[in-house]
C-alpha cells in the first residue's frame, strides 16, 4: 500500500481546527463599529447587551452621541426620569422606533423602572435592526440621580 492513511481521529482533529480557524476569521471580519462586544465585557442577550448600570453611567459620561431611551408610560416618565432621556413607551417601540430612532447603528441606552420592559424594548429594536442596544435595567435602583 502506497501513501499515507488518514485515520479518523485525524480527520476529527483537523475539522475541529479548520472549524476555530474559521470562526476566528468570521469574528474578527464582522466589526461593525458598535461600542460594545463580547470581549469589553458586556453580555450580548438576543442581539441586544445587557449592561451594569454604572456601565452606562460611564457611557454616558464619555461618549457623545447616543440616546438615552426610557420605556415606560408617559405618567411614569413624567414623575422622573434619566436627563435628557427620551420616551417610547414599551408597548409602541415596534410602531415609533423606526421613525423616531433614524440611525440602527447609534448608542441606544435602554432602561424602564424595574428591567422587564426594557428587555422587551431591546429584543424589539434587535429585531428591527438596531445593532447597538444597551439594556440597564430600572430607574428604580437608579443612583445618579433624575429630573421631572
């Protein structure tokens, strides 16, 4: 017998390599210019992050242009909320996200009072294409502070 016999583990080492290298290159190719990876820290959940809140305090506080999102209802809001946060309810992100939130690349920085809704809201814009959505929870354990 001439040549050389590929045994079967072999071929199972070598598709799992081929297979790493693979997933190295897909992941390191597929930079979309996102604040926020995996490897910052930041648990990705159904195509949206979910972060600490002094994660996005600090967001706030060192990048310029994103939009702090507020879920809740309209009454809620109105007895305080984030500084300069905007209000879509939960219950309307599917109708309004797209016309009031024009850039699916921009910081979104979602909260609510409790955590529920704002995951809800955050699975929603995934789901629509938003590709840089940061869900923090609820106002209710807020510590920096809110204006009415």
């Amino acid at each position: 017998m001439s040549g050389r016999r590929i045994t079967p583990l072999l071929l199972t080492i070598s598709s799992v390599v081929l297979l790493f290298l693979c997933m190295g290159l897909l992941c390191a190719c597929s930079g979309d210019g996102a604040v926020s990876t995996e490897s910052e820290g930041y648990k990705a959940v159904d195509g949206y992050y979910q972060i600490t809140q002094a994660e996005a305090k600090e967001l706030m506080d060192s990048e310029k242009d994103y939009i702090i999102l507020d879920v809740r209802t309209e009454e809620e809001y109105r007895e305080g909320h984030i500084e300069n946060a905007i209000l879509i309810p939960h219950t309307e992100i599917g109708q309004r996200a797209e016309k009031e939130l024009k850039d699916k690349n921009q910081l979104i920085l979602v909260y609510c009072r409790s955590g529920n809704r704002s995951k809800t809201a955050s699975k929603i814009l995934a789901e629509l294409g938003y590709t840089n959505v940061m869900e923090f929870g609820g106002i209710n354990s807020w510590a920096y502070g809110t204006i009415k």
